[in-house]
C-alpha cells in the first residue's frame, strides 16, 4: 500500500471501501470491541480512543508540544482536559517525596 487511507471500513458483507473509516465505523469498532471484553458499552465511545491516547502519551512523559501535533488540539488548556488522572497513585507528591 502505496497511498490512500490506512483504516477503511469493511461491510457485514466482507466488501471493501476506499474511503477512511468513518466516526460512526469507529464508534461500532469500540463499541463491539468492549461488548465482547464484557464491558458496559454505553461508557465508551470513538472519543474514548482519543482520550485514552492523550493520557497514555502524557502519562510515558511526552512533551505536550508533541501530543498537540499528533492530537491537533490548537490549545493547551483543552488538550490538558483529556489527560485523565485516572489513579490516586499516578503523580502522587508523598510518593515522589518517598513516603
């Protein structure tokens, strides 16, 4: 594969597209994703992929310059928004202090 986008939805009926997958192919791939790991489905969306990246990335200590470029959040204040903390333990000051 030379060009063109590298996610393209895929009918019931196995029959290709051309074009990029769509919001809605996304949010049936998480959705169906999660129903078959047995979770409550109506708690995610194709939002939770990006959410999920942001706070992932921020969590390994990527620069917020660099998860702006890939997310392409203009702001730093909304960008800072999905970074989820997710843990009592994550950035905890005692612990950084060694208590």
């Amino acid at each position: 594969m030379t060009s063109g986008p590298l996610f393209v939805s895929v009918s019931r009926h196995g029959a290709i597209s051309q074009t990029k997958l769509s919001p809605v192919d996304v949010v049936r791939a998480v959705k169906g994703a999660m129903g078959a790991a047995d979770y409550d489905v109506a708690l995610f969306s194709g939002h939770s992929l990006r959410s999920g990246f942001i706070t992932s990335a921020a969590r390994a200590g990527v620069a917020e310059r660099d998860i702006q470029n890939q997310s392409g959040h203009r702001s730093l204040p909304v960008l800072r928004g999905y970074i989820r903390r997710g843990s009592l333990f994550i950035d905890n000051a005692a612990g950084k202090v060694g208590l």
